[in-house]
C-alpha cells in the first residue's frame, strides 16, 4: 500500500516548464489516513494531523533521499515513531531537529534554523536547492506552517513546494518567515560524503 501511495504522489507533481526541481521527494500529506490519526509524539491528544507539518517535511526529505528508518521506509509515521523513541520532541510535540541526524549521521546533518525571511535571499535558496544536499523547509502562513521546498521558477519570487498540509504548490518570497536547514545525502553517496 505506501509503494502505490508513494508512486501516486511522485507523479501527481507537475510543474510548469519555467520551474526547477534539482531533486524529487515524495507529496506526504500530515492529514493521511495512515497516520493522520496518530498522536505526534508524546502528546496524549495532539495528532500528526493537528500539527505534523514540520515532522512531514522531514520525512519526505529523508524518503526521497532513500534514507531509511530503522530498516523501513521513512514516512511521518516511522518518523515520529523513531523520534518518541530518541527523545526527539520536547513539551511532548515540539519537534527537536538535532535528534533527526540520530537516524544516520553520515548522512544526515542538521545545519540550524533561521527565524527571519531575510536569513537567506533568493539566489541563496536557490543555490541551497541546485546543492541537492541541502533540505530548505520553509516556515510560512507567518509561522503557522512547515513545507519541503522542491523548486523555483525563472523569477526571484516563487518556491514551488511539496506542502504536508494544504494544496498549495508554491508560496512567494514575502511568505517566508523563516527556515529549516539540514544537509542529507542519498542513501547511495554513503562512502562519498562527508559533512563539514
């Protein structure tokens, strides 16, 4: 069943011929009915639905870099599973970034988070993503949400998106508040990379 899913959302996301996607991730929607219902971390009452937006975006970095999760496919279920199990929430939901790179550190780094629009221009967004192994999630609706950036179009403006939770396929420059960074290399490159 997440073979079918996973080539579903590959193929669902189609760009205009003025939009650039160095790499390709899968389209994990927070909401699925395979773990939409599933509390997010420690959390009693709060679901991977209510507030999995970042925790998504995470696992469609780590499944489109074929990084897997204890032996299975990543996904926000198997995330959020591995993350309880490593202490990676705090005040139960609060995703910790730092505890991600836990899941294989030659492979996966975390750079750090910026808290404000002008962190990084354009041209340095689009230099993050041409990197293909630098992961930009963007913080947008002012700090309310978490997308995977996946691409850009010829301007300076545009972000094309897989985004967990609406079906939005881009948001502009000025919709950026802020930033997730890590660095992750395909499953592939394990003997050639080497984060700094």
């Amino acid at each position: 069943m997440r073979a079918v899913f996973l080539l579903v959302a590959t193929v669902v996301c189609v760009y205009a011929s003025n939009v650039t996607v160095p790499v390709t991730y899968p389209l994990f929607k927070q909401c699925n009915t395979s773990w939409g219902s599933i509390n997010i971390g420690t959390s009693k009452n709060t679901t991977i639905c209510q507030v999995g937006c970042l925790m998504s975006s995470v696992s469609m970095a780590l499944n489109g870099k074929g990084i897997t999760i204890n032996g299975d496919i990543a996904d926000p279920e198997t995330l959020n599973t591995w993350l309880v199990a490593n202490n990676g929430y705090s005040d139960t939901d609060m995703l910790q970034e730092s505890v991600v790179a836990g899941i294989d550190e030659h492979l996966i780094q975390w750079v750090g988070a910026a808290y404000n629009n002008t962190a990084f221009s354009p041209s340095d967004i689009k230099q993050m993503l041409n990197d293909q192994t630098t992961i930009v999630i963007l913080n947008v609706l002012q700090g309310h949400h978490f997308v995977l950036t996946v691409g850009y179009d010829d301007g300076e403006t545009n972000f094309y998106v897989n985004d967990p939770g609406f079906e939005t396929l881009f948001y502009t420059y000025s919709d950026i508040v802020g930033y997730r960074i890590f660095k992750m290399a395909s499953n592939n490159e394990r003997p050639r990379i080497k984060f700094n």
